[in-house]
C-alpha cells in the first residue's frame, strides 16, 4: 500500500479523465436534454488540465500498478500530443455538430474515453496493459465513428471500423499469447530478457501478430482497408480526432513495443517495418492522385505520412525515434490546421467536401486559401516549411544507419505526393470561383491560422522542440 500514492501521482492525468468522465456521465443524465451543453466545455477543461499536469509534474521515470504502467519522458511526449489532438478536435467539433444536429452530450465523453485509453495505451508496459488500453480507445472510436446515426455513410463507416477492428484486435491478442507462452511473461522488459538475440519460431509469430494489430491502428499498408472509407463517412469532427490524436496513440505504443520487448531480435522487427514503410509510402503517394473527395485524399496522405514516419523506426536508435517524434509532433500541427479548414467548408448551410468545392477560393476567402496552402506545401515537404524538416529529420536517420535505397524511394513518394497537395493550391488559386463558402466559427478558423504560423516558423526557433525530442528519444532507452 505504500506505493500506491507514488502510482497515483504519476497517473495522475488519467485519474483527471477517469473521474471526470464519470462525473459528465452523471451530469448528462441529471440534465436529460439531448444537447451537449456545458459537457463539451468541461471535456475540453479536463484536457487541459490533463496536459497542464504532465508539462508541470515530475519528470522522473517510474513503473508502477505492479510493472504495467511507466511514466517517463517518452510516455509523457506522446500524451501532450495526443491530448493536444483531442482537446482542438473537441473544440473545433461544437459548432459542426450543432449546425449537423449531433450535438448529443455522449460525443465529448467519448472523446475522453478514447482518450483514457491513448494515455493508458502509451505508458503501457506490458501486454495486458496494452490490451486494455487498445480496447478502451478503439470501443470508443467504433461507436464516434457511427455518430451520425442517420447518414448511411456513417453508419458505413462505423460498421466497417468495427468489424475490421475486431479482425485486428483479434489478431493482436493472438500475438500476445504467443508471446507469453515463448516468453513466460507478459512484461515488455521480461520479454526482451527472454529473448534476447535468440527468438524462437513462436516468439517470432507472436511478434508478427503484434505488429499486425498495431499497424491496423496506425493505419499502415497492408492494414490500411478501412481508412479511406471511415475517413469519408465519419463526421469530420470524428476525422479529424481519427487522423490526429490516435495516430499519436498508435505510434507511441509501436515504438515502445519494438524497442522495449524485442531490441534483442531488431533485424526481424526491422524488416516488418521497412516492409509496412515501404507500402505505405507508395500507397500513400499513387492512390490519392485519383481522389475527388478531400476526406477520401486526407487518408491517403495520412497512410503515407506514416510510412515516412516509419522510416525513422527502421532506422532504429535514438536518432531514429527522436525523428519519428518530431515527425509526429509536426504531422499533427498540419493535420489539425487542414481538417480545420475542411470543417469549415460549408455552402448554404450544408458541409461540402469535394476539392472541386475550393474553385477560386483565394477570391472568396483570402486568409483561410492562403492558411490551407501552407497546410498543403508543408504537407508536401516544401521549405522552409515544418513539414520539410519533418522529412529532412526521418530520410537523415534512414540514411545515417544505411538504409539508403529506402531514403530514395521516400523521396521519390514524396516527389509523387506532392503533385495532389499542390493540385489544391491551383484550384484554389487559378480556377474560377465556386459559390463562396459561409463565414467559418471562430474556433476552427483560429486553429488554422495558428497551425499556420507554427509551420511557417518552425525554422526561425527549433532548438527547443529538438531538444525536446531527443530528450523523450533517450527516455524510452
């Protein structure tokens, strides 16, 4: 019992969560209006107050609850990201669901309960612990992604996450029990000590396994099915969370899985990854070219930002994951200000979402064209952009542990991608306007001008956010 107030005080920002989820559901039941009313501003409160906690607390590393959660700078990296992407998308979300008449007060819960299980999900230090968190986060995300519960496609949507899900999660308990039984343990530094340099057939199976789960929620290539379909019938509030704050989850956790549980075995690992990196990169680049619907292309540029993003995890050391978090930390920035200006898009009332809807949008509404063609240029890799150096950082890990021919091709995907970025920039440019679109809200208009400002002057100051970078990099070793 003695350390327990130690457990609590280093989980401290998911205790915040858990309570307050608890009290919101009470709260929304007591009200019984289906309006989200004051819910929605006492959601977005708890997650500031959640990342308030991490960037003020300790920085300490610690194991508690009996080895199955750690707190350390890594862990802690990865949560302000995530619960940045949950609070913006909460925030941006209140004036689409009103006007879209979803404004039901279970969305911010749910939304704090994915969250609970990102948190729990990233200071995971063993496989049950990953499990629970996993199910916590993708329970919750089955049931955002069907919200709209009269638009067939969302219904689509949430049926087709759900069942593919299932599939995944399956797949990702079979690999843990694999895993134990070659192992003897479920805990990510006895498993490493088991195998350390000398994997068994089985151990290797139940690697397999893991990392076909985790990729399914990263949404990498071959796991990547379900994404373009959810991303196009999911409201866009619920987009939007999908493409920001669970990929964080969802790479956080496949780092620490590989890094922590197999460093003994890294060439098996290592050829997963560059073999899921490689994919999606391609995939990525060639399958949004034919895109009409700026949802539909916003998935295949999200399936191939994270096989860049994977390049920095094949190259392995901390150069590689102080790459890949950087790499995460400005993906998110330029996903938040996009979907910003894709929420906003709305003519007479209804929300429109086909890039032929942006025709001339630089004569209609000058700032938001302008902010939405530094989301496309950085996505695209331009400098000086942030989304340039996202690149730099990962394509120089790769080629710094040799793997040279997979910098290339990275390049090369990134040289194919950047023609459907700019391909909006003309139209919204050079084409003759479409009907104007409505004055955005204050929320997701303010998100994209400050998304904006942050890509654009990464350059001027990166010294903090490097560092930043390699000191959660070095935690995780």
């Amino acid at each position: 019992m003695s350390h327990l107030p130690l457990a609590l005080a280093h989980s401290l920002p998911e205790l915040v969560l858990a309570v307050g989820i608890l009290f919101l559901v009470l709260l929304g039941a007591i009200r019984s209006k289906d309006t989200s009313g004051p819910v929605t501003e006492i959601a977005a409160a708890l997650l500031g107050v959640a990342i308030l906690i991490i960037l003020l607390g300790g920085k300490s590393t610690a194991i508690v609850f009996d080895g199955a959660f750690i707190d350390d700078g890594f862990g802690r990296f990865m949560k302000v990201l995530a619960l940045a992407g949950s609070l913006v998308t909460l925030v941006m979300s209140q004036d689409f669901m009103v006007r879209e008449k979803i404004d039901k007060f279970e969305f911010p819960i749910l939304i704090l309960l994915a969250t609970l299980g990102m948190l729990m999900l990233i200071s995971a230090a063993n496989l049950i612990a990953l499990y629970l968190g996993l199910e916590l986060m993708s329970l919750s995300l089955y049931v955002m992604a069907a919200f709209h519960r009269d638009d067939i496609r969302g219904s689509e949507a949430g049926l087709k996450y759900f069942v593919l899900g299932a599939l995944s999660s399956g797949m990702l308990l079979y690999g843990a029990s694999l895993l134990y039984g070659f192992a003897g343990t479920v805990s990510f530094t006895g498993i490493a000590e088991t195998i350390n340099g000398k994997a068994s057939l089985g151990a290797v199976f139940g690697l397999v396994f893991v990392m076909a789960g985790l990729s399914f929620k990263m949404s990498a290539v071959p796991f990547h099915m379900w994404t373009p379909d959810v991303y196009e019938g999911a409201p866009t509030p619920v987009t939007t969370f999908f493409a920001s704050a669970v990929k964080m989850a969802a790479v956080a956790i496949t780092l620490r899985v590989v890094l922590t549980a197999f460093p003994g075995i890294a060439p098996q690992w290592r050829q997963i990854v560059i073999f899921v990196s490689l994919l999606s990169m391609v995939l990525g680049a060639f399958a949004a070219i034919g895109q009409n619907n700026i949802k539909r292309l916003m998935a295949y540029s999200a399936i191939g930002h994270i096989g860049f993003a994977l390049l920095g995890l094949a190259a392995g050391g901390e150069m590689g994951v102080s790459s890949v978090l950087a790499y995460m930390a400005i993906y998110l920035v330029m996903t938040l200000g996009t979907f910003a200006a894709i929420i906003s898009m709305r003519v007479n009332g209804q929300a429109v979402e086909n890039i032929s809807d942006l025709s001339g949008l630089a004569k209609t509404d000058g700032l938001t064209a302008f902010f939405l063609a530094m989301m496309m240029f950085s996505l695209a890799g331009i400098p000086p952009l942030a989304g340039f150096f996202a690149k730099w950082y990962v394509f120089n890990a790769a080629i710094q542990a040799g793997l040279y021919w997979l910098a290339v091709i990275g390049v090369l995907a990134s040289a194919v991608a950047a023609y459907y970025y700019l391909r909006i920039v003309k139209i919204m440019y050079f084409d003759e306007p479409a009907p104007a679109f409505e004055k955005p809200a204050p929320a997701p208009l303010a998100v994209l001008v400050g998304s904006g400002v942050l890509v654009m002057f990464l350059f001027a100051y990166p010294g903090a956010f490097i560092d930043a970078t390699n000191a959660a990099a070095q935690s995780l070793f």
